[in-house]
C-alpha cells in the first residue's frame, strides 16, 4: 500500500518549497488510494514553538491538503527511540563514543590542514581485535551507528535517477546526543520504519541524508522505502528562492487576496507537468499525477504566472462565494457596510476586472462609506461643459427605474441635448461615484449603489462639503 508522509520542522512557517512537497506527496497517495500522513519533527527544541507548528497545520488546511493520519510529534515518541537505540546498541550496530567536541575540533582541524575531508576517526569505534581505552570519568558518550566501511549505498532516485555513494564516504553518524535525545537523521529513519513509509518525497536538500537513513534502516531490518527528491525552487531572476521572489508563509497568499485553488495549480505546476495543461483542478491534478513527470531540473518561481492563475479562478468562482470572503476582509477593515446592491452582485461585476480578493475588497467598498475623489481627476473632468450636463442628469436620475437600461437612455438622452460627448458626461459620473477613471460601464456601474448613496455623491458638486 502507498504511505506517503510530509514532515516538517516547525522552525518557521509553512513555505513555497515545503507546501509544494506536501501537495506532491499528498497527490501521490490520492493517486493510489494510499495514506498520506503529517508528521511535525520538533527534535529541534530551541527553534520549535508552538505557532509554528500551528502555522503549519493553518497553511495544510488553507490548501485543502487533508492528512489520514497525524500529526505525529517527535517529540511523543522519544521513548521509542531510545529503545531502538539500545537495541541497535546491544546488536553491535552502534556504539558509545566519548570523544569531546574540542577533540573533534581538533581532529577536523589537523585534517583540513592535511587538505583531508573533515570527519570522525573511528577512534571509538569498536573492532575486532581492537583495545579500546577506559571510558574517561565524567565524560557522558553519545551514540554513533557502526556505519559499513566498505560497498557503496545505492538508491534508484524517482526523480533524479541512480545514486552511489561509497560507504567510505561517510563516517558514523552521531543517532543520540550526549543528553540521551535522538539526532534527526535517526529520528526520521525510525519514524519512516513506524509508519510503514513505502515513498519518501521531499526536497534534494535531503539527498545528503538518504545513504546515512539507508543504512540505518539496513541496519534495523527495516524495508527502505522509495526516494524521490525534488529539485529546488527558484526564482524568476534563477537565484534560489527568497521572500523579495516569493517564499513567504502560504498563509501570507490568504492575506494578500490570492484563492487556495490558484496557489494550488500554480504549485502543482512547478516541476510537474501534464501535457500542456496549465490550468486543472485539485481533483484532476491527483488523477493525473505522477513522479515520471517531474523535471530533475530546478523549477522557476513566476510570480506573474501565479497573478493570471490567479484572476482565472476569481472569474469562474462562486459569487457568494466570492462575497463571503469579501465580507471577511471588510470586516478586517473594521469597515462599516451602507446600502447597495448586493454583494454577490457587485462581486459578480468586478471579479471580471481584478487580480485578487483584496482588490476585490477594494472595488466593493468603493460603494460604501465616504468618498472624497481626488482633486486632480475633479479638476480634469469637471469641465464647464460638463457641469450643467452633469447638474441636469443628477435631477432627472432621481425619478426614473433603477435599471440599467433606464439609466443608459438618460444618459443618450443628456449627451443629445447638450451636445456634448457621450466621455465628457461618462468620465466625470465614474470619478464622482468611484473617485477612478476606469469602471464598468456607468448605467452598470450605478445599479450597484443604493439610489440615495448615487444621488449624494453625485450632488456633492454644488454642497459646501462639496468636491474641490
């Protein structure tokens, strides 16, 4: 059966590159009617707090990644590990080791200045017909694994191929700390053991680690699950990714007005790919979804394709939906909501012409609340041809059906009279009712407000409080 998991650190919020890998695994398993389970590593008790771990659990909930199993903490199952430990302890494959940090800083030393690679000697590591000094007094031992000294640890990556490393590369992992706690390295191998962990998706900056957890798992008897490292993100200037291209917490694209199912598709596109499809549901994307298709090469962040993903699923969403998250952004702004059509109404009208929900929040709560337009578009519109045109269709709207169709024959019917055209009447009514000079057509525009709210506005020319 396919078990996939997603275990993060909580050192920090939940980012581009960790949900992207959350999602990935998360699809696999879908796939494949499997499990996918969410595990929190918080070994790291110094950096690991609280809302991170919640900022985690808010950014998988934002993007609708629902977990089978977990979360799990590391830090519950310390008891587990040290019995593993003095099993493997007992079995030969570790070992107590009391070399001092400043004898290992002296050793690395003596070795980079022998142009060697800096690494743990052995000097503890115990071997046939080897005499092993008396443990010093007052000194408490970690454990290290009894790492193989010959062969090689080999994996068939599903995403980056084959990969060989020789066993004399690596030296013995340090798996419990001189306090008794389990080093992370350790703590993933038994945890993916567990938890009968069969795929293993997670970022290249973990490549490093795989032949030490392999080894560990060979050790144990435990079956070694399938590896597939993902290659990093990076940004559109091909730097690695940082907060100025977009590695912010998932949680700040809520804030910034982006939809769930956007980031979703965009994240799904970054090193995947499904033909030329580009836009696709979740549902679709865990149909479709496999590790061929994933490019060993690293993945470009393009903030301008996530805005246009973005604006897609604005324009084919719900506007009830759409006015719900409106209404909770209005409220963030403490803003207090007069008469007007209904929001779904508006929303429905404006989705058309924004690139997120804040924008969205901003066209809505034009039609709320004071206006004061600004003073250079009064002054550049607000023509004395204008004026009287102006002055006249103000009194004659407030007698007609409130309809756009009413509203577009006064409006022909003021240009023909005046003789003037139809934008020295249009602009000056959208900079009055709006304070901008680009919105939806003006007979539109106006059914979207309450009549009295229009009429107020539109009146202020000739009131002492009055546009300047």
């Amino acid at each position: 059966m396919i078990r996939t998991r997603f275990a993060p650190s909580p050192t920090g919020f939940l980012h581009v590159g960790g949900a992207r890998t959350a999602l990935f695994s998360w699809a696999f398993a879908r796939r494949h009617g499997g499990s996918f389970i969410l595990r929190v590593e918080d070994t790291d008790l110094a950096r690991s707090t609280p809302e991170a771990v919640q900022a985690i659990l808010d950014g998988m909930h934002w993007l609708g990644l629902s977990y089978d199993e977990g979360p799990f903490y590391q830090t519950q199952r310390m008891d587990r590990y040290r019995t593993v430990i003095q099993e493997m302890l007992a079995a030969g494959t570790a070992y107590f080791c009391y070399t001092s940090a400043e004898e290992l800083a002296g050793l690395r030393e003596a070795q980079r200045a022998h142009g060697l690679k800096p690494r743990y000697d052995g000097r503890w590591r115990p071997e046939p017909g080897k005499a092993l000094p008396a443990p010093p007094a007052g000194v408490l031992p970690v454990v290290r694994f009894r790492n193989p000294t010959t062969g090689v640890v080999a994996w068939d990556d599903l995403v980056k191929g084959r990969i060989e490393i020789a066993n004399s590369e690596l030296d013995d992992l340090v798996i419990a700390r001189a306090d008794g706690t389990p080093t992370y390295n350790f703590c993933v191998v038994v945890d993916d053991w567990d938890m009968a962990i069969s795929h293993v998706i997670r970022g290249d900056d973990h490549v490093n680690n795989t032949p030490r957890q392999i080894n560990i798992l060979q050790a144990l008897g435990a079956r070694v699950p399938y590896y597939a490292h993902l290659s990093m993100i990076l940004g559109s200037d091909g730097q690695k990714l940082s907060k100025r291209h977009g590695a912010v917490s998932v949680m700040q694209y809520d804030e910034a007005g982006y939809l769930p199912q956007a980031v979703v598709n965009y994240l799904a596109r970054l090193g995947w790919s499904h033909g030329d499809d580009e836009v696709f549901s979740a549902e679709q994307f865990c149909q479709w979804f496999d590790l061929d298709h994933i490019t060993p090469s690293a993945a470009q962040f393009n903030p301008e394709k996530l805005d246009w993903l973005n604006a897609w699923y604005l324009k084919q969403a719900d506007n009830g939906d759409l006015a719900q998250a409106v209404t909770r952004r209005l409220a963030a702004r403490s803003l207090r909501l007069g008469e007007a059509a209904p929001l779904a109404e508006i929303v429905g009208v404006y989705k058309e012409r924004v690139a997120n929900l804040n924008q969205l929040t901003d066209a809505v709560a034009l039609f709320h609340g004071d206006l004061q337009p600004p003073a250079d578009l009064v002054h550049k519109h607000l023509t004395a041809r204008a004026l009287p045109v102006l002055r006249e269709f103000t009194c004659r709207l407030a007698d007609i059906a409130w309809e756009a169709p009413a509203i577009a024959g006064l409006i022909k019917d003021c240009v023909a009279r005046s003789g003037i055209r139809m934008p020295e009447l249009a602009m000056p009514l959208r900079v009055l009712l709006t304070g901008q000079e680009h919105t939806p057509s003006v007979d539109l525009l106006l059914t979207l407000f309450a009549r009295q709210t229009a009429l107020t506005r539109l009146r202020a020319i000739d009131s002492d409080e009055g546009v300047s």
